[in-house]
C-alpha cells in the first residue's frame, strides 16, 4: 500500500479519482403525493393493496426550500444502470462505459453516485478493470468532470478473522481507492453475518470494529448495507438444539443487536429502505423465550432515529404491494410505488446530513436497452420532487 497511512485522506481525495461498477443495494423514494405503503410502526397487513398504488407525479428539480432531499444529496448507487456502464460502446449509440453514463446521470441531475465495482467494458475508455490507483485516478477526473461526487461503494470485507495479511492489505488498497475518488465512506452490499445467533454476531461486532478502526485511521467511515434477513429476530435464549444453539428469542432483532455491541464511533450503516419494509412485513411475530408468539412489528425510521447519525447512508428504493411472493412488495422505479418516503424522510430528519441513492435491481432489461437509464431519469425527477409536509 506504499505510503498510505502517511499521507492525509484529504490530499488523497484531492489528487486522484476512482468509481466501482455497479452491484446491489436498494432505497426508496416515492414523489410527493404518492400514497402511502405500510404506516411505520402499523401492522403489515395496513398495507395498500397494489389496486390503491400512488404513481407520484411531480417531476420538478426541487429547488424550494422545503425539499426532502438537498440537490446535492441526491444520489445513484451505479448498480442499477449495470448494463450501461458495462455496455460496449462500439455496438451502441447509447451511453456506454463510466465516462458517458456518468455524464447522462450528470445531465439528469445526479450530483452523486455510489459504486458496486469498478469494470466496465473492455472497449470503454480505461478499459475493463480500474480497479487500481490508477484507475481510480482516470475515474476521479471524469467524476469532476461532469459534477459528481462519489459518496460510498459496495466492495471488498475480508472474510477471514482473524484478519490475515492478504486480506488486510486488499481492504487496504479499496480504502486507497475510495479515497482517491472523494468518498467519506466505504462499505459493502452484505450483512456482517448471515447468522440467527448472538454468538456470531458478537464475534461480526469484534471484526466490524477491527476494520472500522483501520477505514477510520484512513479518513473513512465503514459501513455495512442490509436487506430484510438482518432484522429477523435474534436466536438468544429458549431450550437449546442438538448443536447446543438456543431457539428463541428475546424479541431483540439482530441488527438492533449489532448497532449496540458494534463501535458508533468507527462502524456506520445504510438501510435499503425497501428491504426494510420486507422486513416489516415478514418478520413481525418470534417465539419468546416462554414459548410464547408474540408480535412486535417493525419500524425502520424508528430505528434509524434512535442511532441517528449511524445512519449517513440510504437506498432510496421503491416498490408496489404483493402478497403472493413472499417479500410483500416488487421492486419497480422509484417513485412509482407505495412506499412514503415523504414520511420516512421526515421523521428521520436530518436531511443535510442523509445521503439517498436511488436504486432499481431490475432496471436493466434484454428487450429496451436503455431501460435502466430511463428509469434512473424517473428515480431523479420523484427524489427531487419531494416536499416536506406542511
């Protein structure tokens, strides 16, 4: 990593640039006006139903004073125009590798972008891989180019813990590049385990403080984006299985756990607002330590308000009710759908300090080739269209 722990992160932001591909991620913003989905801290079953779909219709660039999202906090995560980035540009005349994408979501309004990788296509300028100080550069430059800034990335976590050598030295090499490409933070598009247990997720807590401590040292703050799986309830108490791991729960869901056990100084997350709400959908009764069912729905702003700033980071996703495929809602642009965000904005608050990007997972099509783009232009104009309640 030559001299990096030598030189100021600030110096680093300043001399060079990177950008990741795209890959993961999901958050929500519906226009204002559009209707409701679940009422936070309401049952599931309050839901509408996908016959009472809001298809929010205001389409300004939001340069009131009562918007929900500063222009300059709005944001893409690159995952979701995939297929652009990635495009061969000698096959198409539509934008293709980062250069021209970043300078479509630019024209949009986009003032800052999220990575998920850093390959492109092999005939794109740069090349396939810019996975590198170099690449990192040539990315920061067009990133200045066209006004944009990149605030986050999905990339590496070691795997190993103890941290081994190698392991340590490629984080290491993914802060020097999301250094050179301005980040404040760094993350990846996993939960810190898969787990149900209270054992595993102390032992995620010791390994999430660890590298925490090493992006901070770097002028970084670590994060970790989730989807629904980590709000599930925690395994902690109750008769305990063959393997000797408990079976019940004291009610505790396992993120709540890991924002307690987890440094707030060093470890930061991002809610995908629309996992969150598949979250409160599937995972709204446990066993209780007695044996008995009991109910306790969640409330993903009610969550993000009680570890406020832990919460830098959000994908702003959208989606319309489903019963039938077991998630509760599918996923469409954002905007179009049912979930509020301009209730879940305003009750977190905070709106100079939150950094939304819009993600689509299946924005990318076979059939329209620029549907991805069409639909991160759709996620813009409902982002800026949001209006605080009167």
């Amino acid at each position: 990593m030559s001299n990096f722990h030598d030189q100021p992160a600030e110096s680093l932001r300043q001399r060079l640039g990177i950008n990741r591909r795209n890959f993961l991620t999901t958050c929500t913003a519906a226009a204002a006006g559009a209707i409701a989905a679940p009422v936070f801290g309401a049952s599931p079953a309050f839901a509408q139903s996908q016959s009472q779909q809001g298809q929010g219709h205001s389409h300004g660039h939001g340069k009131g004073r009562n918007t929900l999202v500063p222009a300059t906090k709005r944001g893409i995560i690159l995952y979701t125009v995939r297929d652009a980035t990635g495009r061969d540009p000698l096959s198409s005349d539509l934008p293709s590798g980062f250069r021209e994408v970043f300078k479509e979501l630019a024209r949009y309004g986009y003032k800052q972008v999220e990575f998920a990788g850093y390959g492109q296509h092999a005939n794109a300028p740069g090349g396939a891989n810019l996975e590198s100080v170099e690449g990192a550069r040539l990315l920061r430059s067009w990133l200045d180019e066209y006004g944009l800034r990149a605030q986050g990335n999905h990339g590496f976590i070691p795997g190993s813990w103890p941290l081994n050598q190698p392991d340590t030295d490629t984080f290491k090499k993914h802060l020097e590049i999301a250094s050179i490409l301005g980040m404040d933070h760094v993350g990846t598009g996993g939960d810190p385990t898969g787990s149900d247990y209270k054992a595993d997720w102390d032992v995620a807590a010791d390994k999430w403080n660890a590298l925490g401590d090493i992006a901070h040292r770097a002028g970084l703050k670590l994060y970790t984006h989730n989807h629904d799986a980590a709000y599930g309830f925690l395994l902690d108490g109750g008769p305990l299985d063959a393997q000797g791991r408990p079976t019940r729960s004291s009610g505790v869901r396992k993120l709540e756990y890991f924002l307690k056990v987890s440094d707030p100084r060093t470890v930061w997350l991002e809610m995908d607002i629309f996992w969150a709400h598949v979250a409160q959908y599937k995972f709204h009764t446990y066993t209780a330590l007695d044996g008995s069912t009991r109910e306790k729905v969640f409330d993903p702003a009610a969550l993000v308000r009680a570890h406020n700033k832990r919460y830098p980071l959000f994908h702003a996703k959208d989606g319309t009710r489903n019963d039938t495929n077991g998630m509760g809602y599918d996923m469409v642009p954002f905007g179009t759908g049912v979930i509020d965000y301009t209730t879940f904005l305003s009750r977190v608050g905070e709106k100079n300090y939150r950094n939304p990007m819009v993600e689509q997972d299946n924005a990318p099509s076979s059939t329209d080739l620029g549907q991805s783009l069409k639909h991160a232009k759709i996620g813009y104009d409902h982002l800026a269209a949001l209006r605080e309640k009167c």
